[in-house]
C-alpha cells in the first residue's frame, strides 16, 4: 500500500516528507480506519450523514465500479456532479484506482461543456441526473466519452452510478501511483475567456491541507466546515474534500446554489464551526438586515473569503455584525488553493495578508525584477501545490509556470511589513493621466456607500481616446439609478481617492457578469462601449 505523507509540526508547520510511492486517498481516506475515526461523522449532505468507514465503503466501491468500466492509470474520468456524498466518494474512488479525476463545472452551457469534453478527452463521465439534459447534446457527438454513468438516477438507458456501487466490491486496494503522478485537473473558471486545464499531482492535496488547513486554519478534528463554494472549485475541494477528511473533521454541503437564505440555513442547521464564501456572497447576507446573530451557527468561529478579494468595508461589517472574523486570501486553480492570506488574530481588512507557511511571494515589474515597497507589480508564488502545466496549452504553460515560480496574474503592492494589498487582474490595471489604477481600488471605494450592492470597474475611451475608469453598479434599491445617484457616486469616489481615480461613467445595471466561483468577468463589462 502507498505511504502516507509525513509532517513535522515541531519544527516547521510547512514542512513535508512526502514518499515517492503514494496514493492520495491513502492520505485522506484509508488513514481513518486506524485512528478510530471509523464511527465518526465525516460527511452530511441533503439525504443525510454518513460516517468515515461508510464514506470509505463509498470509495471503494466507486472506485471499483469505474475500473470496471475501464479505468486504468491515468485513465481521465469527467464529474459534473452536485455536491453529494457520491461527488466525494467517485473524486477519491477515481484518485484511489490510478485514474485522473476531472469535476467541471456544473453550471456551464453546453458549448462550454463540448469544449471541455473534446479538449479533456475523458473516457468516462458521471454526471448528475439533473445536469443531464444539459450535457446530452454533447455527449452525443464526443469522440472520446466510452462510458456514460448517471448518479441519482437513469437516463437514456445510461447505466446508473447507484447500481453500479451497489453490485461493486466493498474493498479496494490502492493503485500504485507515485507522488508525481497526475490525479486530477482543475479546469480555470475562465474569468478572462477559454478554460483551461491545470493539472495537478497527487502530492499538491497534502501541501495545500498542511500549509492552508493546519498552518493558517488550525482546522481540527471537531470543527463542522461549510463551503459555500462548490466541490468542482479548486477553492471548493480543499474546503470541503482534503481539509477536513486530513484532520477527521465534519464537512457538510448542500446540492442546490448557494443563496444567502440556503447558506444561513445550513450554518444554522449545522452547527458549522467554519464557513468559507465568497465576497458577494457575504455582501449579499449584509444587505438584508433580517440577517442577524440568530441565523448563523453559534459555534461559528472562523469565516474564509476567496475568489475575489474582499472589500475592508464587508469585512469589517461582517465582523461586527456576526462576531467572526473573515480571513480574506487570494488562491488559484494553478496553486490548488489560498497561498496568501490573512490569518486568525491578525486581519487585517483591505488587504491580503502575508504569505501562507510553505509558499514564497514575489511583485515584479515588466522585466520581472523586484519593486520597491509601496510600488505595483505582478505578484509570483513558489510553492509545491503548483499545476505541472495547463494541458495542450504549451504557450500558455510556459507564460504561467516558471520553474519553481508561478504567474498569478494579479496585480500586488507589498508594504515595508510584508503586507500585500490587491490592485487587480493584470488584463485589468487601468493607465490613467499617466498613473496606474487599480480598478478593485475604486470599487472598493464605490462599495462603501450605502445605496451600492454590487460594482464593476473597467476601463473605457473617451472622447480623445484616453482610457478612464468607468463603473457598473448594482443598486440595493432600483429605483434609484439615474443622473442625481451617478453624480453623487461620483463625488462620494473623489472624497477616499485621488481625483483623476473616479469613474467618469457610471452605468446602473442589474447584476454584473460573473464566474460560478463569484469572480466579476470584467472582460465582458469591457466589451461594452461606454455611453
């Protein structure tokens, strides 16, 4: 059987012995039979709870089922599955079999799920009974897909994932894979266009529980999580699929979209003890004053905010109003999870954090040499979580991973005490009056302001072919977009920043353009002429 990895907390939270010979679900699953955990609830979705030893049964007979089917070593298994137990146990059912595992998103249209069936070449598909007649148009024409299997269900006389379990052995051994092999790819959100995919080793899990989980989580085996963001994320899988299950903790989900009414719900319901969003996602709680103490767990101890970085004011509103503070991070599908972040005791709001134990931080200029403090420049990561490379997209892969170094794209400043504060998307960075601006700077700005729900800042021409922020609002109330509400936005912006930083166009719109992980796709906002 394939060894587990080994951590030395008393020298170093961050470091890692990790054997050659290892399978991933060894780590997360297996381990728990011999820590006595077999009793004890690791997983609850909407038709109930299930213990460590029957989430474990789940695995293997999963991972049975699929081998099978044909799933040999490195054979590339497609999920598009709601958040249930059997998304868990066919994610570590694949891993344990040697094959490579592949969740997509399960809120595409089908010509973005034909582009990923195509360019993944999956042999073998499990798909949700709800999300079927989304994908049925394009199964029918993927080359590659040998294998159609429905969970919750049957359809189209597609075999079901039910029946298949049920008639596979409870045991499984693991495959021999190594450290170094592929266990999975994480297709990117496509905030910026075309997805691709990142693909990922199975040693990343562990780095990302130990440096993320245990370094700035503390995460432990009584706490309840709750991830707002689903499994098929990169941010999603770690809150919910490695953080817990390494510690034996609880991870409980839901299967429908995350609203603020489901997500207060299920805290409540729960118990959770952590609870990860998403900025809008904590803005949108903050905007119905119903939404008090009493509609949240009262063990909840820690709340997580990735995806976007979140606006100070949120924080600080979250905060007071809910007796827990938000560590906001920043993570990547490319990095698996949060690298840079603000840690428990010590956040501070509108701004990143530090560098997460076992990762590195660089800001670069054009020629990628270092800035001086205070300066704007394109932030580097080094750490072992890293994608080897995004597939069939050679350019790409050696745009993003530089050696031990990787591209993240945004835009940082890092102060004198080793803060890092987010300026934007580095397609984002707006060249104003000879200066840069960074567009989530003004929306922070505009946010702040009490008729302002939600904001998109972009960059557009003026009359003489200049470029100058512009803004789409999303108004609490309606009813108020118009010329008075632009003007008086207009000089609320001016009162925090410098003037030439205002938007010179405010468009009210009724809700913005947006990723399922809650990222705004400014490069849509973009493609609108200003008025």
């Amino acid at each position: 059987m394939p060894a587990t990895a080994k951590v030395d907390y008393s020298t170093d939270p961050a470091t890692i012995e990790i054997p050659r010979d290892y399978n991933a679900a060894v780590e997360f699953i297996d381990v728990h039979a011999s820590a006595g955990r077999s009793g004890k609830t690791a997983f609850i979705d909407d038709a109930g709870a299930y213990t460590y030893a029957e989430l474990a049964q789940r695995v293997n007979r999963a991972g049975n089922a699929l081998q099978a089917l044909g799933a040999e070593l490195e054979t590339r298994v497609m999920l598009c599955m709601l958040d249930t137990v059997d998304m868990s146990a066919v994610f570590w059912g694949v891993i344990k079999a040697g094959a490579v595992a592949i969740p997509v998103n399960t809120l595409l249209t089908p010509q973005d799920y034909e582009y990923i069936v195509k360019d993944s070449r999956a042999r073998i598909l499990v798909v949700s009974a709800a999300l079927y007649d989304t994908l049925a148009p394009v199964i029918a024409e993927a080359p590659h897909l040998k294998e159609i299997v429905i969970a919750g269900g049957s359809r189209d006389g597609h075999q079901s994932l039910e029946d298949l379990m049920a008639s596979a052995g409870d045991t499984l051994m693991p495959a021999d894979t190594t450290a170094d092999d592929v266990a999975f790819w994480l297709y990117t959100s496509g905030s910026t266009g075309t997805p691709k995919g990142s693909m990922h080793l199975h040693s990343d899990l562990v780095c990302t529980a130990v440096h993320y989980g245990k370094g700035v989580l503390g995460i432990r085996e009584d706490d309840v999580v709750f991830s707002a963001a689903k499994m098929f994320f990169a941010y999603g899988l770690g809150n919910t699929l490695t953080f817990p299950l390494y510690v034996g903790a609880t991870a409980a989900v839901i299967a429908g979209r995350p609203t603020p009414d489901s997500v207060l719900g299920a805290l409540q319901k729960h118990q959770a003890s952590i609870f990860y969003g998403v900025p809008t996602l904590y803005a949108a709680i903050l905007a119905d004053e119903k939404n008090d103490r009493e509609r949240v767990s009262q063990r909840l101890r820690l709340c997580v905010s990735a995806g976007e970085a979140l606006p100070g004011d949120v924080g600080t509103r979250w905060q007071e109003k809910f007796g827990a503070e938000i560590i906001d991070g920043l993570g990547s599908t490319e990095m698996l999870h949060i690298f840079l972040s603000n840690v428990p005791g010590d956040v501070h709001y509108g701004t990143s954090g530090r560098a997460v134990p076992g990762y590195r931080l660089r800001v670069v200029d054009e020629d990628d040499q270092p800035v001086a403090p205070g300066e704007i420049g394109e932030l580097l990561v080094d750490g072992r979580s890293a994608a080897v490379a995004y597939w069939n997209q050679r350019d790409k892969s050696l745009h993003t991973f530089m050696g031990r170094w990787t591209r993240t794209g945004d835009k940082y400043t890092v102060s004198e005490d080793g803060l890092y504060t987010y300026c934007g998307r580095t397609d984002d960075m707006l060249k104003v009056s000879g200066n840069w601006v960074s567009p989530f700077e003004v929306e922070s700005a505009l946010i702040a302001h009490d008729k302002v729900l939600e904001v998109g800042v972009v960059g557009a021409q003026d009359e003489a072919g200049l470029i100058k922020p512009k803004a789409f609002v999303v108004l609490h109330e309606p009813g108020d977009a118009g010329a008075a509400t632009a003007t008086e936005l207009q000089a609320f912006v001016k009162q925090s920043l410098a003037p030439y930083k205002y938007p010179r166009w405010i468009e009210f719109v009724d809700a913005l353009p947006k990723t399922a992980t809650g990222k705004v796709q400014r490069f849509k906002l973009r493609a609108r002429s200003p008025d």
